[in-house]
C-alpha cells in the first residue's frame, strides 16, 4: 500500500509537465508548418506579439494576420527549442531559432496557466544576432 501511494505521489507532478509539454509541442507545430490560424488559436485574448521590428499588444484576430502575413514572407523551414524553463511568475519559457527559407529567427514564447489549460501570453521573433 506504501508503494502505491508513493507511486501516486511521485507521478501526480508529472501530470501537469506533460500538458505543458503538450502545449508547447502544439505551439512549435505550428510555427514549423507556418499555420498562423492554429496558432493563434493558443493565444490569451490580448497577446504581446513581437515579429521582426514591429512590436504591440494585439487581439487573437490582429496576431493572426500579422503571423500570416510573415510566414507567408519567411515560409519556416524548422524551430529548434535551445532553451527552456520557468520565470518569476510561474509562466513557462522556451527560446529557440525558427529556421526559414529567407533566414534565422530567434523565437522566444511564454506559456500562462489558464482555466483551460496553458496559452501564449507572448511570442516574440525576432532577427537572429548570428546566422547559424
């Protein structure tokens, strides 16, 4: 009986990891195939979107476009996650470089707990320092 609830109690904090790894997985399949619909579809109401050099405060509908538009000049080709972990405020970080056909781009997102689950609160792509 003691096993068994250490083996519950060891696997319950395994759970939530992987939704969060679910989710990230979601947001990176999306940027790979340059599907900005189902992208934004993981975003909070009113996301801090960075891409290249314009940066705001957009609604879900603004984001989209906006992403299509640049996937649409920059097809992805690959995103490769380099970094990863978690902020002051308990949101989930990941930092990688989007790989396109017209260049690199260092792409960083923040994931937010939410009722139903974790959503983009921020995604910023930005121009790569260094083409790798």
């Amino acid at each position: 009986m003691k096993r068994l609830l250490l083996l519950a109690l060891f696997c319950i904090p395994m759970i939530g990891a992987v939704a969060q790894d679910a989710e990230k997985d979601r947001v990176v399949d999306a940027i790979k195939m340059g599907d900005a619909k189902e992208l934004s579809a993981l975003f909070i109401a009113s996301i801090d979107l960075t891409v290249k050099d314009a940066s705001d405060v957009y609604s879900k509908a603004q984001a989209e476009q906006i992403l299509r538009k640049f996937f649409n000049e920059n097809p992805p080709v690959d995103l490769v996650i380099e970094h990863s972990g978690v902020s002051k405020s308990g949101d989930k970080y990941f930092i990688g470089i989007l790989r396109t056909r017209t260049g690199y781009f260092r792409t960083t997102f923040f994931l937010k707990k939410g009722e139903s689950g974790f959503l983009v609160k921020q995604l910023r792509i930005e121009n790569s320092k260094n083409d790798f």
